[in-house]
C-alpha cells in the first residue's frame, strides 16, 4: 500500500515537473554568497525545493516512527523490570511477616539492587534490620527513603519510631516535629511527641502539647480520654512546682490542684498531693481534712498512710486515735480501715485494742500477708519467739513502722512507697496497698466479744 502510494506520487511529481518547465522555460541564477551562485530553470529549482521538503518530511517521519518505536520498547522494559520489582518486593514482606528475616532480608535488598527509589522496598528492608537488632542500619535506609519523597508521613513515623526504639528521644523528637511543620493537626504525631515528653518527665511541654491533642480530638471518640489526661499533665506539672521547692509557687498550685480535685474527684494523687502542699504551707488541719475526706471518697489506704505519719510525726497520736475511733463507729464493716487501727494500736503498744480488730478481720475471713504480719508482731509483743517475727519481717521487709508495700493496679509492678504514677507502666492513680482487694471483698464481720479459749477452739 505504501509503495502504491509513493508510484502515484513520483508520477504526480513528474507530470508536474513536465508542465511546470513548459511554462516555465527561462532560466534563474541563484547566488548562494558573494562570489557563488549556480543558474538553472524555474522549473528545477521549483521542483528540486518540492523534493527537499519531501525529503526532509520522510526522514523526520522515519526517525518520528523510529523514536515513537525506542519509547513504547522501554515502556515494555520498565514495566516488566517493574513488575519483576514488585514481585520480589511483595514477596519479601511476606516473607517478613511470616518470620522469615533472613530469606525477607535477602529478596528485599535484591528489590532495592534492581530499582534504588522504591521507598517502601526502603521502609521493608528498615523493619527486617529492626527485626535483627541492627537499629543503626535502619536509620540509615530510612534517611535515604526521606531524600527520595522528603514528606512521606510514613517514612517519617518509622524513623520517629526507630529512634525512640534505641532511646534517641532527642532525634525522635525532632522527627516528630518534622511530621507536625508537614500536618500540624496529625493526631497520632501530637500524640506520640506527648508520649514521648512525658518518658522524659517534660510535663509542662507534655501539657502545652495536650492542648493540641485535645483540639485535634474535638468530636472524636477519645475526647473524654484526652480530657482526663490533660488533668494528669496540669497534676504533674503542679506537683513538679511543688518538689522544686519554689515557695511562691505554693499557693498557685495549690490552687491549681483544687481544681484538678473538683474535676476529677476520683483521681487520687491530686488529693495526696493537695494535701501534702498545704502542709508545705503548714495548714496541717486543713491537709487533715483533705486526706479523711479522700478515703472517704474512695477508700486508698494511702489516705491514712498519710494520716498516721502527719500526726505520729508531729508526735500528736491522741488526735489521730481521735479521728480513728470517730471513723471506726460510721466504718465498723471497712476491714481496711480496721487494719490502719490496728497497726495504729500496735506503734502505740495498745497490743489489746490491736488485737481485738485483727481477730475481727480474721475471723471474717481475710488471708494477707498483711494481717499475719500485724499478728505476728502483736504476739511478739506478748513474748512470742522473737525469732518468728524476725521471719516475717525478713520475708516482708517491714521497718520499725511497719510499712506496708503498694502495688500497680494495672500492670502489678510492686514499691515499697506510694507512688502518684507508676514507674513501670506509667498510668496514674493505681497505686494501691498490695493485698488490698483481699481485705475489701471480705464480708462485714458481726461485732461481738471472744472469749477466752474460743479461738483455739
């Protein structure tokens, strides 16, 4: 068909050349420059330009088919070398998530040899080296996956992630806030920069970072979640105010931890702490009241752990049995309360008094370590073997005020102090005496007198 159509054009060109020379019979001279010039017939010349342009029409024809033809050849090539990439590539995250480090190790750096800008062959390859310990070569993949697509959120959150993993908080941190110049609302950023504030004890940052959180949260499920633990921040902050010893701060926080009270009522450390600043400012009675009225809100024997030593320390004892016997008569069921006493009885050689409230406890059925160690105490008090005692002690680590140790509600994690937030897992207002579920899931006991012999029996 080509062919065909080229004859029709060659004799379309010479019918063309034939009648244009008869008409055209002169000659033309054409000077190229100066002193060069050729002559020859319009027609020719006509004719010999018509064939130039033709000539020039084909060959860029030609080379246009030949480039059109060089380009769809390395689509075909890249698609296939892609697809040969994303084979391998897929391949080894399967391989990854089934365990496999080793073969995921060795068909994700291959993906990476074939096709160097894959970012996520790049994120892959960074989790496998997690995986195998090797921190650092993780960083250093993920930092070249940044170059290739500088605001990847993914890329960025893996290496935050990488960097809190070998306690770069300095590096994860800047990380964080790399995210936040990008999306200055991504929650999950606001979040983990919070988190990781508050790992380093950087409460007043942690705090003006909540605010954010709380602002991104509006609406959201996690709004109530979110509210509660800016309450925690403003708790921490004003406590860390507190142990700095800044004296004309103490008012303020004092203040501040009023609040923090009247909002969450239910949240114990602010209470302790409350009461412990207003010591601070000598307002003994008032941090008194602030610890009765907390135990009678919640029931935390770090409440009258508090109580004891305020008034055993001010050597006021009278007071605090006052207090006690006052409580005992509304609380006479609340065993906790009863051991407190009794413990109480027994720092003031009252062996009696403490033994009828440990029989009571007993009686209802309470197994601890706590109550046998308070019995045994008061029997080594009675001129029991002073080596039993010595046992308990040794197996409890009880001092000369017979402390008792607190425990984590949530992970288990045991102290010897009361703690506002756990060291361990890090949550607030958990810390409660260890044992204490026991004592207060046992039925109230029916007040009456035991007699001599009766309990042998």
């Amino acid at each position: 068909m080509i062919l065909i159509a080229l004859l029709v054009l060659i004799i379309f060109f010479l019918a063309f050349f034939i009648y244009f020379s008869g008409l055209n019979p002169q000659d033309i001279t054409v000077f190229l420059y100066t002193d060069h010039s050729f002559t020859t017939t319009a027609a020719i010349l006509v004719v010999g330009c018509v064939g130039l342009g033709l000539a020039l029409g084909i060959i860029l024809l030609i080379f246009q088919h030949f480039s059109h033809r060089m380009t769809v050849w390395k689509t075909v090539r890249v698609d296939k070398k892609g697809k040969e990439v994303t084979s391998t590539y897929r391949e080894g995250v399967a391989r990854l998530l089934s365990g496999d480090y080793k073969k995921a190790h060795t068909l994700l750096q291959k993906a990476l040899d074939k096709d160097p800008s894959r970012v996520e062959a790049y994120l892959a390859m960074a989790n496998v080296h997690v995986h195998e310990g090797a921190m650092d070569q993780a960083v250093q993949l993920l930092n070249k996956a940044r170059e290739i697509e500088p605001k990847s959120i993914e890329v960025l959150f893996k290496l935050a992630a990488t960097h809190e993993g070998m306690d770069q908080a300095n590096e994860a941190t800047a990380v964080y806030k790399e995210i936040l110049e990008i999306e200055n609302n991504n929650r999950k950023a606001l979040r983990n920069l919070r988190d990781l504030y508050i790992k380093q004890g950087l409460w007043k940052e942690a705090l003006d970072l909540q605010k954010g959180v709380i602002k991104a949260a509006q609406g959201g499920k996690r709004q109530g979640e979110e509210q509660m633990k800016q309450l925690y921040l403003r708790y921490e902050v004003a406590r860390k105010a507190l142990l700095e010893g800044e004296s004309d701060q103490i008012k303020a926080q004092i203040k501040e931890l009023q609040d923090v009270v009247k909002q969450a009522s239910d949240f114990a450390p602010a209470r302790v702490t409350l009461g412990d600043a207003l010591i601070a400012q000598g307002k003994t009675e008032e941090a008194a009241k602030v610890w009765q009225e907390g135990y009678q809100a919640l029931g935390k024997s770090v409440f009258l752990s508090r109580l004891e030593e305020l008034y055993m320390s001010a050597e006021d004892p009278a007071t605090l049995l006052t207090i006690y016997r006052s409580a005992l008569q509304q609380r006479g069921d609340d065993l906790m309360f009863r051991l407190f006493y009794a413990k109480l009885c027994l720092r003031l050689e009252m062996v009696d008094e403490a033994l009828e409230h440990l029989y009571a406890m007993e009686n209802s059925g309470v197994e601890s370590p706590q109550l046998h160690l308070l019995l045994a105490e008061a029997h080594r008090r009675r001129t029991r073997p002073e080596e039993a005692i010595g046992e308990y002690q040794k197996a409890l680590g009880v001092d000369s005020q017979l402390r008792f140790n607190y425990i984590c509600e949530t992970c288990g994690e045991t102290s010897s102090e009361w703690q506002s937030r756990c060291s361990s897992c890090g949550t607030w207002g958990t810390c409660i005496m260890e044992g204490r579920q026991l004592i207060q899931s046992a039925p109230p006991v029916e007040m009456r007198e035991i007699y001599h012999g009766e309990r042998s029996a």
